[in-house]
C-alpha cells in the first residue's frame, strides 16, 4: 500500500463513482484540476483511494476525497488525510480546509479539524465548511 502523486484524470472515476453517481462523468470535473496536486492510495497497483488539493497563498484546500466503497472503513482515507496534513506543514501553510459533506463532519473532526458553521447545499447534498489551523 502506497500514497503517491496521480494525474487529475486518475481521479475522475472514482470521484464519479463515490460522489456523484449520478450525475454525468464531466460533474466530476473540475476547472481547477490543472493547477493542483492530486494524491491516490495504492493497494498492489490498484487506485482505491484519491483527493485533490488546491494552494491559494497559504491556504491549502482539499476536494474530493473519496474511497472505493469496497475499501471504505479500513483507515485508507484517513491516512490520506494525514499525508496531505503533513505536506500542507512542509509547505508552511498556515490553514487547511474542505466543503465536507454534513454526513462526514465527525470524520474530520477526528483530526482537530473545526466546523466553521458556514454550510451550504449542492446537488441536494448539505456541506459545511470545515478548517484546521497550521
């Protein structure tokens, strides 16, 4: 099992896959994809496991974390999780952030992240916007 750098389009299927099933395959697409680092989780040459992260100054966000749910509940996400909490360290980032959907908000309060209350709805799905402080 390895975490290692991955191309945008590596993460398109499982975004569409987990997230947004529903939708069309471009939903899953976004225009910011160029410009930032995508990380996937290995298991014996097998993508399980991706997200992206997008740096404006110091500011790190993370979308579109998503597990295969036949890999979901085995800590993949969460070592993820850490690598890119790490990373956004070594970088000197002073803050790190995601739109996590309201169903998932215990996941990341696990890693001290805070809710800060602003929340929103997209596609039927309710978000609150949750951040740690570097």
């Amino acid at each position: 099992m390895e975490i290692r750098e991955i191309k945008a389009s590596q993460t398109w299927q499982i975004r569409h896959e987990v997230m947004w099933p529903d939708q069309p395959f471009e939903f899953v697409q976004l225009e910011q994809d160029d410009s930032g680092l995508h990380f996937g989780f290995f298991d014996q040459e097998k993508l399980v496991s991706i997200v992206s992260c997008f740096i404006t100054d110091q500011e790190m966000q993370f979308r579109k974390l998503a597990t295969l749910e036949e890999f979901q509940q085995k800590g993949i996400a969460s070592e993820l999780l850490k690598y890119i909490l790490k990373l956004a360290k070594q970088k000197k980032m002073k803050k790190v952030w995601c739109n996590a959907r309201k169903n998932k908000k215990t996941f990341y309060e696990k890693f001290k992240m805070i809710d800060t209350r602003k929340t929103f709805n997209k596609e039927g799905q309710e978000f609150t916007i949750m951040e740690i402080l570097l």
